[in-house]
C-alpha cells in the first residue's frame, strides 16, 4: 500500500518531528487498536504503533481499490487518556 498524507496529518507531523519513515516503521511494528467501519467516505482505524520507544497513533483510512494508505492523523498518545499499554481509552 502506499502512503498518502492529508495536509493535517503533514502539519502535525512537522508539529510533533513524526517523519515518513517514522510513519512507515510504526506501520510495519504495530497493530489496529480502535476500528471506525462507518466513516465516511471510508472505514478508518486508529494504529499504534513505535518510533522506537515512543509510542504513535495514526488514524488511517484504507482505499483498497487504489490501494492506498490514507493518513488522516498522527499524535503521541496522551498517557493521562490512554491504558499504560496505548490501546486503551481510559475514562475519567
């Protein structure tokens, strides 16, 4: 598949030092945490995954038909608002 980056997600990336090759590695490591099957144009998914040591979530859509990776976002998770592991909401 082939990454294709939203302006927001290219924004935060700068904002937070996230490369495409960060991206990439955090793809290849990690594992769906939260799926979104009825976002609209198409199903989305929340990803963790690593930069090394530092966790990552990327919220991706996935155009299968082109075979597209579309990143929507990607952020540090907050470890106030998410389980020690990342993959978890806490709620408060």
């Amino acid at each position: 598949m082939v990454n294709k980056y939203r302006q927001h997600a290219i924004k935060r990336m700068f904002e937070r030092g996230i490369t495409e090759a960060d991206i990439d590695s955090a793809l290849s490591n990690g594992q769906v945490i939260e799926n979104y099957p009825n976002d609209y144009p198409l199903p989305s998914c929340l990803w963790l995954g690593y930069i090394g040591e530092r966790p990552i979530h990327i919220l991706f859509a996935g155009n299968h038909q082109l075979g597209e990776r579309i990143i929507i976002t990607v952020y540090e998770p907050n470890p106030l608002q998410w389980s020690t592991d990342f993959t978890t909401r806490v709620i408060s």
